[in-house]
C-alpha cells in the first residue's frame, strides 16, 4: 500500500547531479556532492527530489541519450555513491525519484549497436525499422528548427529507424514484449537501489504505435503494466509522468479508477499561467484549471514554474503565444523549437523579487504538488549564448568564490554564470541565507507554509470572483477548513472583494503576515493587494490554524 499517498503533499526539488556540486574536483557534480548538499536541501524543506539522467551517456542531449540502464555516469561517482546517497536521503525524511527514459535509448546503447549490426539479432526488434524511407519522414519532429527528420537511413542495419528526438536517439518499440522485460529489470533495479520512483519521460511517444505496419495509436494499456509492476515490487513507488497533452486525454493517463499514472506534469496550466503572467489576464489559467479538474482521489498533478527544458507555448493560441513572447521572450534568441522560450525564470521576470514570489506563491497554490527547479529558490539566471536549452542549465550558485563554489576545479565543465546581475557574485546561497528576505529564505518560508496547507494538496477547490480584473483567487476546502489564496498579478495595486457567504462573520486570517480580514456579516471581505501582491488565508479562530494530515 502506498503510505497516505506521500506524493499529493509533497514539494518536489527537480536537480541533475552533473551541475549541482562536485566534491571530486574533476569539474562536474557527483553524487558525493549532492549527499554532503542533503542538509541544505532538507533545511529548504522539500521532501522529495527528481534526478535528471545521471547514467552513462554519450551526453548529446543532457543525458537523455542513456547508453547503458545499469550504471552510474562516472564523473557522478558509482553505484556505491548512489546508493550511499538514496541512504543518506532516506534518513533525512527525503525521498528519491528518478528519470525514466524509455522512449529511445542512445545510438551508442549496446543493443542498438547489435540491432544494426544484424538483422537477425535479438535487439534488433527493441527498435523501429523501415527498408524503405517511410512518408512522414520530415513530420513529427520534436525539436523544429534543430532536427531534419524522424527516420534516418543507417548504413550499418541498411535501414532507416525511427528518432522522435535527434538522430542519436533511437526510439524503442516498447509493444515488443522482450523490450518490455528488460525494461521491468531496470525499474526493478533501480527500486531495489532505493528510489521512490519516476519520472517517465516523453510519455505519449513511448506509448505510440511506431511501427508502418501498426497503423498509429496509444497503447494506453502499458500505462497500467508500468503501474502494477512498479507497484507491486515497492508499494509506496510513484511514476510522474511527462506528458504534453490536451486535457481530453488526461483520463487515460491517469486511469479511470487512478490505475495509470500518480501524478502528471500539468503543462495546460503551466502554459497559461505565463500566459497570466505576461497580460494579467487569468480568465484562460482559470479555464485551464477547470478542464484538467482530475477525478480519481489518487491522481495528482504536479505544478512548476519553470522545468529543464524550454518553456513550451505550444498549446497556446498564436496570439497569445505572440503575447508571452512579447512579455518574456522578444528577442528570437530567446526563443526556440518555433513555440518556446528558453530563459530561466528570474530574467523572465525582469529579477524583480516581488513578482517572483508572487508567481512562486501562486504555484505553490496551485492544486497538486509544487515542483522547484534547482537554483530557483535563489532566483538564478541563464546563459544564452549556450545551445538551445543549455542555457539554463548552469552550474547552482553556492558562493561568491570561483566558480560559485560549485567546484575546486580550476576550470568548471559545466558552465558557470560569472557575471552580469545574475553572476554568482551577486546570486547565491551563502550571501542569501545571511539576508532574512533574501528569495531563498522566503522559499524556505512559504515551503514550511505549504505543508502545513494540506488543503491544497487534497482538497476540493473553486476559483472565486475576485470583482477585480488581474487577480485570482482560489478557495479549498478540506475536512472542516477552508483556505483561501488570493494572488494579484498586476503591476498595480488591488482591492478584491471576495464572497463566502456560507461563513459569514469569521475572520480571515493571512497566514504570511499580520493583515487579518473580518468580514461583514453577509460574508463579503475586502482585501488589500498591494502591486504583486498575495495572502493565504485561513477561515476561522487564530487558534484554530493548523490542519493535519490524514493518518
Ligand atoms: C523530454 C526531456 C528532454 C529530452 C527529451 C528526450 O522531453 O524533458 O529534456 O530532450 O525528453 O529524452
């Protein structure tokens, strides 16, 4: 059984162990390091970590291009580190999931090296193969602009197969059930080795049908083979899926009954909130809420900001797509793949302090689970003269010293921000934990405070009329208690005027700072925003304040 279904009140930390901290010198992040940044993590209060790929790998795609399942990368130490480190989390209350990449492998991964190698191999089928160049060769791609084609012509297997992604990533036909063995072995592996854990990776083209011959579809069937075998070696294991769908098709990623997916990346919301961002207009965040509204009580989204990748704008209008571009990415160069943006979130947001924490606290209220990026809590910026979204994957900023104490390393192999307003001189942790309303200690603030607003993990919830156009606010209740969170995304200050006629008369207490509300006796309260300006309340006696979760 899973232990009170851990992952709907969880706060998610996303890292890759390559730019986090390198204790060994050699200028690239292990998992010694990430061990001895346990504390500080715990101290940030998040509960749970996501590991982006740390196996071997050719490392074209940021490790997405796995060349073997069984091992650790070894600039990030064994497997002896890593199991060291799961220990090291366990006793600190933080549980460990990890990258699931089983969409394609690296064309450097034994078996395709064998699949190509001879026709009559038993790998051969783990991939997808067409003698003659297939129609939609120049359709499907993922990455526009940067990749040509989804078949390339190998002269090797003297074949063309099948890529999703770059031509180095050859996708698996995950409908072969020898593939789908191998891959229960490296879930089962990895379970064993002490994750809690997955986060599966490009979810709708794992479970599409590849082959010409198949004709196109999902196997959505394989969603509930993945569950039940995870489920049955590690009970308490989730699977959170990447999956950039359209809301009519959530239900059969998570499972009528919930017997699918825990948890998926909420990419509709994500999209419109920038959307909310860039115009304060919240009317398409509320819609976007209300269609992916999930149904099974064990099925959660999880919320985020930003991600590893792009910001994708792909399910937006063009307009408003033109719109946050305009806001947050109008130079070409900030944009990429044709629909997104590749900035980190601080310069989006121009690094204004206020806005950033209202944005956070908005995510954060969000109904599902928070999900932070690395180096997010202090407000870290990008690179963009890096490739594509490389850019925003640079070296956490630790200190003011070399490198941004990232490593003893002369020179980092990971990039490293030196200068300008978001260099480390100016952005890191040790200068932030001294200051009390530095971003970082905020973070560490409002992530205690989520916690203790189990409400917005497993409530139910309602967007309410806040009769004041660029503020949204949301009501959840759970077990008795109500919690209100009213955010104003405008530049300007507010006066919301929120009715909750059914507890007319109790105070509304603001969580964050000394602003209670009463309202009058029919349930109407007004309330103040300042410019970027946010409350959680809670209805009812001071007292009263705290829920618990559920035993
Ligand atoms: C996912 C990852 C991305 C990677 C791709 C291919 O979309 O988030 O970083 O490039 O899959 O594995």
């Amino acid at each position: 059984m899973i232990d009170d279904l851990w992952y709907k009140n969880a706060v998610i930390y996303c890292l890759d162990v390559s730019s986090f901290m390198d204790t060994t010198g050699d200028g690239v992040g292990d998992f010694q390091g990430l061990a001895r940044r346990l504390d500080y993590l715990a101290g940030l209060g998040v509960t749970c970590l996501w590991l982006l790929p740390f196996q071997p790998t050719p490392d074209r795609d940021n490790g997405y291009d796995i060349s073997d399942y069984y091992g650790v990368n070894s600039p990030h130490g064994t497997l002896g580190d890593f199991v060291e480190f799961t220990h090291e989390a366990r006793v600190r209350g933080i549980r460990v999931i990890m990258d699931l990449v089983i969409n394609h492998t690296s064309d450097r991964h034994a078996w395709f090296q064998q699949a190509r190698a001879d026709e009559s191999s038993r790998y051969r089928d783990f991939y997808v193969w067409s003698k003659k160049k297939p129609r939609d060769a120049n359709r499907g791609m993922v990455f526009p602009g940067v990749q040509k084609t989804t078949w390339t012509y190998d002269e090797k297997a003297r074949a063309y197969y099948f890529h999703r992604f770059y031509d180095f990533q050859p996708d698996l036909d995950t409908s072969n059930p020898a593939l789908q063995e191998e891959l229960r072995k490296v879930m089962g592996f990895w379970l064993e080795l002490g994750v809690d854990g997955f986060r599966v990776d490009a979810l709708p083209f794992v479970i599409q049908n590849k082959r010409p011959d198949q004709g196109g579809g999902q196997r959505y069937e394989y969603l509930r083979d993945l569950r039940e075998f995870l489920q049955w070696r590690t009970g308490d294991a989730v699977l959170l899926a990447e999956a950039n769908i359209t809301p009519d098709k959530d239900l059969s990623y998570f499972g009528d009954d919930g017997d699918r997916m825990h948890m998926m990346f909420n990419f509709q919301v994500n999209q419109n909130l920038f959307y909310a961002l860039a115009t304060t207009d919240v009317r398409p965040l509320t819609r976007a809420l209300e269609r992916t509204r999930v149904q099974a009580p064990t099925a959660q989204w999880a919320h985020f900001l930003r991600n590893n990748d792009e910001l994708d704008l792909g399910r937006l209008t063009e307009a408003q797509r033109q719109r946050v571009f305009a806001a947050f990415g109008p130079d070409k160069d900030m944009q990429l793949y044709q629909r997104g943006i590749r900035r980190r979130l601080a310069p989006m947001l121009g690094g204004d302090q206020r806005r950033l924490e209202m944005a956070y606290s908005l995510m954060f209220t969000l109904p599902g689970t928070p999900v932070i990026r690395y180096g997010d809590e202090i407000g870290m910026g990008d690179d963009l003269s890096l490739p594509e979204r490389e850019g925003a994957r640079t070296a956490m900023q630790w200190s003011s010293a070399a490198n941004g104490g990232f490593t003893l390393a002369k020179r980092s192999r990971v990039p490293v921000i030196a200068d300008g307003p978001f260099g480390y001189a100016k952005v890191n942790v040790a200068d932030q934990r001294r200051q009390p309303n530095s971003l970082l200690n905020w973070t560490e603030r409002m992530i205690r405070m989520r916690k203790e607003c189990p409400e917005i993990g497993w409530g139910t919830w309602r967007v309410l009329n806040a009769g004041v156009p660029g503020v949204l606010a949301m009501r959840y209740d759970w077990r008795g208690n109500a919690l209100l969170a009213v955010h104003n995304l405008s530049a300007e200050a507010r006066e919301a005027t929120i009715r909750l006629t059914d507890l007319p008369g109790q105070p509304l207490i603001n969580l964050l700072c000394e602003d209670h509300s009463r309202g009058d006796r029919r349930g109407t309260y007004k309330l103040e925003l300042p410019p970027y300006g946010y409350g959680w309340y809670r209805v009812g006696s001071l007292t009263d304040l705290q829920t618990r979760e559920p035993r």
